[in-house]
C-alpha cells in the first residue's frame, strides 16, 4: 500500500510539474506573440512612413550622438531635424526640432532605441530641451518662438491656450497648433523674470493628437 501511495504521490508530482511548465510556456509564448505583433506593425509603420518621407533614419543607424539625455529626468536635447509622429487613427506628419540638423528620426524608433539601450523604460519623454550659456534666456526664446511660429503657424503673441504655474521659477505656456491637418500642442516652461538670469536651458514638451 506505502509502495502504490509512493508511486501515486510521485505521478501527482510530475503531473504538477508538467502542469506548471505548461503554464510557464504558455506565458512565454503569449508573451513572443505580442512582442512580435508590436514589431510587425512597427515594421508596417515604418513603411508607410518610408514612403512620404524616404530620407528618414532606419532604425539601425540611430545613436545615441542624435540626442543627449539629462542626467535625473526623461529630458533629452534632439538633435534631429525632424520627428516622424502617427496618430491613433494612422495618419503621419512630421514635426520640426528647433536647432535640430541631424535627419529624421521616427518618434517610435525613437522609444524603441531608447527603450532597448534601458535610457527609458516603460514610458516617453517628458521634455525636450534646447541648451545655452547664461544669459542669453531672451534670446533663445525669442528664436525659438520665430521658428515655431513658422514651422507650426503659431501666434505667439497671442495668450497661450493653456497657462498653469509649474514651479516657484516657471510657468507651463500651451499654445495649439494644426500641422497637415493633426492637431497638436506645444508647450514650453516660461521662466519668471528673477529666474531669467540664471538659466541654462528652455524645456518644450510636442504632442500630437487624433483629428
């Protein structure tokens, strides 16, 4: 009787072994399955993007002298030219980068690089910024300005769509903007004026959004 207990209690053991293998195997292969559906539709995405615009970056040239990366936050100073976005509802446009000269990049590459090299993980940007010496606040913003203010047909002298206090030093300034027909946002981080002296950096967030 102890020999047939032995013998049952054994193949319970390996039944439940097996059973629990399989759930891992399971996991893991649902888990293959989504990462090679997210990378095919990033393939597709590529190719339609390819086709509007044929000079953008492939996926395997980017690195990481396109773009610098500050040391505490998901900040980054792009220095593309360009960023290929897409809509939820599929549609592509491509927005501009001030002082970027380095190509177009696609905002998915983008995160897939990042991502991948462990710079972020799990989630976008917060910023992109534009570096300078002290001093010369007013002038990059009103460079800055002037570019937007061209490439995305903003009337900053207008009063911002959107404007809420962020800090003791700032202010989050949120002018919309309409790019091919995609909606969008632009927001920059205003210094107050006692703050002016002592920067080194204009912090602007782009979104683009569904029709």
């Amino acid at each position: 009787m102890k020999r047939i207990k032995c013998i049952l209690f054994f193949m319970l053991l390996c039944c439940g072994s097996l059973t629990c293998e399989g759930g891992k195997a399971n996991v893991k292969n649902t888990i293959g399955n989504k990462a090679a559906s997210k990378e095919n539709k990033l393939e597709e995405l590529r190719a339609r993007a390819k086709i509007l615009f044929p000079d953008m970056m492939e996926y395997e040239k980017i690195s990481s002298e396109y773009f610098e990366k500050d040391k505490d936050f998901y900040i980054f100073t792009m220095k593309f030219s360009n960023i290929i976005y897409e809509t939820s509802e599929g549609k592509i446009v491509k927005v501009p980068i001030f002082r970027g000269t380095m190509g177009d990049v696609l905002y998915d590459d983008f995160l897939k690089y990042c991502t991948t090299k462990k710079i972020m993980e799990g989630c976008i940007e917060s910023a992109f910024d534009v570096k300078f010496k002290k001093g010369e606040y007013n002038k990059v913003l009103d460079e800055f300005k002037k570019f937007y203010g061209r490439r995305l047909s903003i009337n900053f002298k207008e009063m911002p769509t959107e404007m809420s206090p962020y800090s003791e030093e700032e202010q989050l300034n949120t002018y919309a903007f309409t790019l091919d027909g995609v909606d969008g946002e632009l927001s920059f981080y205003y210094l107050y004026p006692e703050y002016i002296d002592k920067a080194a950096k204009l912090e602007y967030v782009i979104r683009v959004f569904s029709k």
